[in-house]
C-alpha cells in the first residue's frame, strides 16, 4: 500500500467517542510523558538557595499557591481552552501558528508562492471566518504586507521559538533522567552519591539515544502504560501525604498566599519563580503534538487525569514538608524525601522510566520541528528517516540525534546538579511560552478577525504572567541560563543564514532565467540532436526556463528527447493531498517535448525517496498529455504566458488515470494497454514500460504519438540533471554579507544534502553541472 496515502489516512481521526477515548490514553506516553516528571524537581529547585523552608510554612504554601495557579492558568485556560483551536489544519505548534499568518497575511518570505497553490484543500480547510472591512486588523494586515521587516521580524519571532524548542530537547532529557535518579542519594552516603549519580544518568542517556534508530513505534507501546502508573502513583501518594500529614493544606491554594510569600521573602521569592516555572515544562507539547491526536482527546487527558493528578501531588509534596522543617542528613527538599520509604525503590524505578518516556517525547518533537524547518526553507536539508509505514510524523534524523546526545552529555557532566539545569530549561520553556502569546495574539486579529482588543487583552494578561516568570529565570543568566540561550543563538544563526541564501538565490535565478522567446527560435530539435531517454532538470524555478538548460543546449551537441523541469516546493500548508500533488504543464509548443512538473509538499508531508516518485512522475506527464486537448482547457489555469499548469495526483490516489506498468517479459498481454514494440539488443535486456490507459473515448491521434514517445524515452532511461551551485556575494556587497554568503551559507550548502528524491539515484545517472552564482 502506498505510504503517503496511509499516512494521509490517519491524518484524519475519527469523531466516535471510543476513538477519542483511544486516542486520550495514547496521547499520555506521547505529550505528558515531560509535563508528568515535573514533581521530581519543581520543589527541589525552588528552594536550591533564593529561599529556606521555615516553620512557619509560608514558604511552602506560598510555592504550592503559586504551582496551582500557574498550572491553571497556563496549561489550563492558556493551552486547552484557546490556543488549541488555533491549528493550522489539525496540526499545531510555532510552525502551524506562522503558517496561518502566512496564508491569511500574505507576510511568509517563501519566494515559490503561486496563486494555484491557495486553491489548495488544505489552504482553506481551516474556515473562513466573515470579515468586517472596519476592523482594524484589515489595517494591520496591510502593515504587515507592505514592510519587509517586519515580515522579518515574524521569521525571527518564529525562529527564536524554534530554536528553544530545539534547545529544550537538549536540556529536558538531562534533567528528567538526573532528577529521576538522584532518588539514590537517600539510600547511599553523599561521597557515593557524588561518584554513582552521574555515570548512571549518562549511561541511560547514551541507551536513550542509541535507540532512536528503531522508531517511535518500536517501544511506543510501553509509553501510554508507563505515564498513566506514574500519574496513578504520584496521585497516590500525594492523597496519602495529604490526610496521613496535613488534611488542611487545601487551604495554600488560596492567591493570598502567593501575596504573602513574595511580601516575605522579596527579592529571593521572585528569584525562585524560575524553580517554580518548571512545573509547566511540556505544556507547549499540547499544542505541537496536536497533529498525532485530536482537541478533545488532548483536553480530556490534560483535564480529567493530568491536571488532577499534578495537583495531587504537588499538595501532597507540600502537606510533608510543613510537618519536616529539617530534612535528615542535609539533603534538600526534592520529591523522594515525601515518598514513604517501603515503596521508594519501586517508585524509583517507575520514575526512571517515566523520564526515559518523557526524553522520548521532546527528542521525537525535535526532530519533527527541524524537519518543518528544513520543509520551509530554514534550516539545510538533512537525512530524514521515517520509521514507522502506517504512523503519521515518526521519524528519525541522525545528524540531530548524535548532536543532542553529546550536548545532553555535556551538560549533565557539566553541571552535576538539578539547580542549573533548571534555570537552563525554564527559560527556554518560558521564551517558546511568550512567542506562542506573542503570534497568537496575531491569529487572533489577522486569522480569526477577532476585535485588537481582544488581542491585547489575551497578550497582556497571559504575557503579564510569562514575562515574571522571564524575568526570574533570565536573572539566573550564569548560574545555567546561558544554556539555552547559547544555543538557540547558534541553531538561530543557522537558520537565518540558510534562509537569507536560499532567499538570494532564488532571487538570482528569476533575474536569470532564459526567454521563451529564445527557445522558440530554437525550432522543435532545439537546434540540436534529440537523443533516447528523459533529461530531467531540477531546478527551484516555478516558472521560466532555468539558466542551466540554456548552459546545456549552447554547449553540448545532443540532449534528450523527453525533457522535464522539475521543481520540488513546500508550501504553507501541513499535508497536501496526494490528489493535488503534482502541478504538470508544457514549455513551448508540444512538438518541444518540454515539461514542466511541480511537486508539492506540506511541511508535515512524507517524501518519497524511492523509484515511487519517479513512476508518479511519468504517470502525472502521461494523464496531463491525455486530459490536455487543444478542444478543452476546462480545468486547467493559465500560469505563465508561455505555459498551462494542470493539478494531477499521483498515481495510487488517481484510480481512473494512467498507470504504468514495466516487466521483462515479451509474451504478456493486457487489454487497455497502449503498448509500444520495442526492438531488444539480445545483450542488453531492457524493462517494457506500458501506460495502462482507463475506460475512456478514443484517444487522439496526436495523444497516442506523445504517450508513445514519453514511453520510448522512459525505456530509453532517466537522467538527473542537478545544478551544482557556487553562491558568491558580488563585487560592493558589505563584508557582513560577505561573510553571510561566502562563508556562512557555502558552508552550510557543502554539508547539506541534495533533494530527497535523488538520494537513491544511481550516481551514473546524475549530471552535475557547476554554476556561479553572485548574489
């Protein structure tokens, strides 16, 4: 069965109740498996050193007071009641909320838009909400398409959000695995603990990452299991600290006592906020796993067992610590202290697992994230490995996983205690929180046509809130919070560099490409020798004739008979139909034998890399030759002056178009077939192509002649004609683009690869032809 068909199958979910409850239990190993490990530290965190614990117990309640709230009103009223219904689509996270922008304000820097891409089905799915020509967001969306920076200051925003992301993939997994097991520290004197805790906490990353290469579905089975007896054991507890300990600490829920508790303790309670962050890490994973899952299955886990159960022991925690003022033996106030010594080993072990599960689920959004950056022309192209046939987004990168392994290492070794990596995960969980506010506020007025008041009152009331909490762990600067900033900055660099060259070389390609009016004087031969076989010639051209071929026609005497420029584009959408896929159409007159073929994916969109292109892009050639007569355009829109663009599936979603058929065998018949004899070299033992042409009037004549040759030039053999760039910044360009082009960006495009679909082209088929370009 064809993959891209299944995947795009199981994108949509079924409304049935036991279908939501399904997929409820399975978002549990998936999205809360990091937002769930939050108790091991949030406690141990916050009084590291801003704050001591007294006998008085404000302190305590005071955190407690605050981790209710911030629980409630971020992950609660912030994520499940109103950004979750800003999908892009279904699919959610930084990437679905810029995409909405781009499609709804026009304010993307993608250069291959076309106006046939909005026709899209995915372009429009997400609704159309009536506009009202006094609202002021009509005046903002006008803004924001006339400048150019602040188009740019968008990307940025959105890039800045990525870029933490990425960073928190670095830090959640050393820290969920540390803290899980610094329980050993109760069980072993300080001078073992000191020498055991970190080896064991690497070896378990390194098994960690080593496992990535299986996939997801190899050991997804265990997740749902493993967070669902955490949240149940932790529940537990807390109701058992709860009435063994101080039945009245339901009281600390009050905001009263987040009043009194920064009344008392000023400058060392703010401080502590950044500790206290930590218990909302994993909330943004709500919305960026939106796509595997469904709203209502999401809000039904959060609200009705992940929400409670955090609570729970939270209260549970606190009710402990106000009867132990003085913890034994010096060690600081964390989770494992509050768990009843008879089951502490089983709950250590538990607790293990559960970080292992929750690493998991921020390493797999990692590499989903980078894979839409890639998609969207913003981070180098990189070997993209989907491992699982049937599960839509499991996939695998290698380069990352190596990467995120040894910086995870290097900051576990680093560091050796929970305090620094806290601060280092807080701000960059808070910094993904303020871009969400930030470009949500936009969805709100650009998308949903929403009053600007509205907007401004959701910005600053939920931004308020965020930028405390910014504040307080951007203060903790050295002491661990440099972390992720270092990194986002690098990954940002990266990013923007790709994005800026990419951008000029696009730009550089449409200020060079060929006339139609010099092609046409070329005649039908192109002033040379036709040769057997399909030159195909990539190029990122939507439309116009690309430099290359002008390159190859003036300097080599012969070139194909069959010629295909194919552009293979994203577009601002998360799936594009396999039905919509391919956008086909001629260059020149059809004696010319020149096709254009667009490809296009969504940036969630699964690509081939295997001989099934290349048969969806013959069999696409084929159905445009066949439904394109000079009698009847009637579905096809005018593009370019020199060129019609039809919209044509692929070949598994088009059940009623052409199919091809290739074997070795001279005796096989079939009816329906447009067959070509084809005279064989009894060295040389060739594949038969046949189109296999459905129930349908006569064929023209001229139709037949063209299926003939597309057929002759396909046993003829395929070439892969592929530009092999040199960007330059041209003579008078400041030394900062210099710098960016000559440096940055060659560098970049020398370690990247090459598109998907020819990584599994036979090198002898591949042409490289190497052209300069100054930008």
């Amino acid at each position: 069965m064809d993959l891209e068909s299944v995947i795009y199958k199981n994108s949509f979910k079924d409304g049935s109740w036991k279908t939501v409850l399904t997929l409820a239990y399975q978002s549990l190993g998936v999205v809360y498996g990091d937002l769930s490990t939050s108790p091991l530290y949030v406690y141990k965190s916050t009084f590291a050193e801003d704050i001591q614990h007294s006998e008085t117990n404000e302190e305590i309640y005071g955190v407690l007071s605050f981790v209710f709230w911030t629980l409630t009103l971020v992950p609660l009223l912030k994520y499940v009641f109103i950004v979750l219904r800003a999908d892009d689509n279904g699919e959610g996270g930084t990437f679905a909320l810029y995409s909405l922008l781009c499609r709804h304000a026009q304010v993307g820097l993608l250069p291959n838009v076309q106006l046939a891409d909005e026709e899209l089905t995915e372009y429009t799915k997400d609704g159309t909400v009536p506009i009202d020509k006094k609202n002021v967001g009509l005046e903002l969306k006008s803004v924001f398409e006339k400048h150019k920076v602040l188009q740019r200051v968008l990307l940025v925003l959105a890039l800045i959000g990525t870029c933490m992301v990425i960073g928190d993939g670095v830090l959640t997994p050393a820290i969920s695995v540390f803290s899980a097991v610094s329980g050993l520290e109760l069980s072993m004197s300080k001078e073992q603990h000191r020498y055991v805790e970190v080896p064991i906490a690497c070896v378990i990353l390194i098994f960690l990452f080593a496992l990535q290469h299986y996939g997801t579905h190899r050991v997804g089975f265990l997740f749902a299991p493993v967070v669902l007896t955490w949240l149940l054991c932790i529940s537990c507890i807390g109701m058992y600290n709860i009435i063994h300990w101080n039945p009245h600490v339901y009281e600390a829920l009050s905001p009263y006592y987040m009043f009194k508790f920064l009344k008392k303790t000023q400058r060392g309670g703010w401080m502590s906020l950044g500790g206290i962050l930590l218990c909302i890490t994993g909330s943004e994973a709500m919305f960026a796993d939106l796509g595997h899952f469904s709203q209502l299955s999401i809000k039904i886990a959060f609200t009705f067992l992940v929400y409670p159960s955090l609570i729970l022991a939270y209260m549970g925690q606190a009710a402990y610590l106000s009867k132990h003022h003085t913890i034994e033996s010096d060690y600081r106030i964390g989770f494992y202290v509050s768990v009843p010594e008879k089951i502490r080993w089983p709950v250590l072990a538990i607790a293990i697992l559960q970080a292992v599960v929750g690493s998991q689920a921020i390493i797999t959004g990692t590499f989903s994230i980078i894979k839409q950056c890639s998609a969207m022309g913003c981070f180098p192209k990189v070997k993209i490995i989907h491992t699982s046939s049937k599960v839509h987004g499991q996939i695998y990168i290698p380069e990352i996983n190596w990467c995120l392994m040894l910086l995870c290492l290097a900051i576990t070794v680093g560091f050796r205690d929970t305090k620094r990596m806290g601060n280092a995960s807080g701000l960059a969980v808070i910094t993904v929180m303020l871009v969400t506010t930030c470009l949500m506020s936009l969805v709100i007025v650009l998308c949903w046509h929403k009053s600007i008041f509205l907007a401004i009152c959701f910005i600053f009331f939920f931004g308020s809130i965020e930028a405390l909490y910014f504040s307080a762990s951007l203060i903790k600067f050295l002491e661990g919070a440099w972390v992720p900033i270092a990194l986002s900055l690098i990954f940002l660099i990266v990013m923007y560099v790709w994005h800026y060259g990419t951008l000029k070389k696009y730009e550089f390609d449409v200020q060079n490409k060929v006339s139609i009016n010099w092609l046409l004087g070329l005649g039908p031969t192109l002033g040379i020798v036709r040769v057997r076989g399909i030159g195909l010639i990539h190029t990122e051209l939507v439309s116009g004739i690309p430099a290359i071929f002008s390159h190859f026609v003036t300097n080599l005497p012969a070139f194909h008979q069959v010629v295909i420029f194919l552009c293979v584009k994203s577009v601002p959408v998360p799936h594009v139909r396999p039905e919509e896929r391919f956008l086909v159409g001629r260059v020149g007159p059809k004696e010319y034998r020149l096709y254009r073929c667009i490809a296009r994916y969504g940036y969630r969109d699964f690509h081939k890399d295997d001989i099934e292109f290349e048969k969806d892009l013959i069999c696409s050639i084929a159905e445009f030759i066949r439904s394109d007569t000079s009698e009847s355009n009637q579905g096809f829109a005018s593009f370019e002056d020199d060129t019609k663009m039809a919209v044509v599936g692929t070949s598994a979603s088009n059940s009623e178009g052409i199919r091809m058929c290739e074997d070795d065998n001279n005796n096989s018949q079939m009816e329906d077939c447009l067959e070509m004899s084809v005279v064989k070299s009894p060295e040389i033992v060739r594949k038969r192509v046949r189109f296999v042409v459905p129930d349908s009037p006569e064929i023209d004549l001229g139709v037949r002649e063209e299926l003939q040759e597309l057929m002759q030039a396909r046993e003829g053999g395929m070439a892969f004609i592929m530009g092999h760039s040199y960007v330059k910044a041209k003579r008078g360009s400041s030394w900062i683009k210099k710098v960016v082009i000559n440096y940055g960006y060659d560098f970049l495009r020398r370690n990247s690869r090459g598109p998907t679909y020819a990584l599994s082209i036979p090198h002898a088929s591949i042409l490289e032809v190497g052209m300069v370009y100054h930008v």
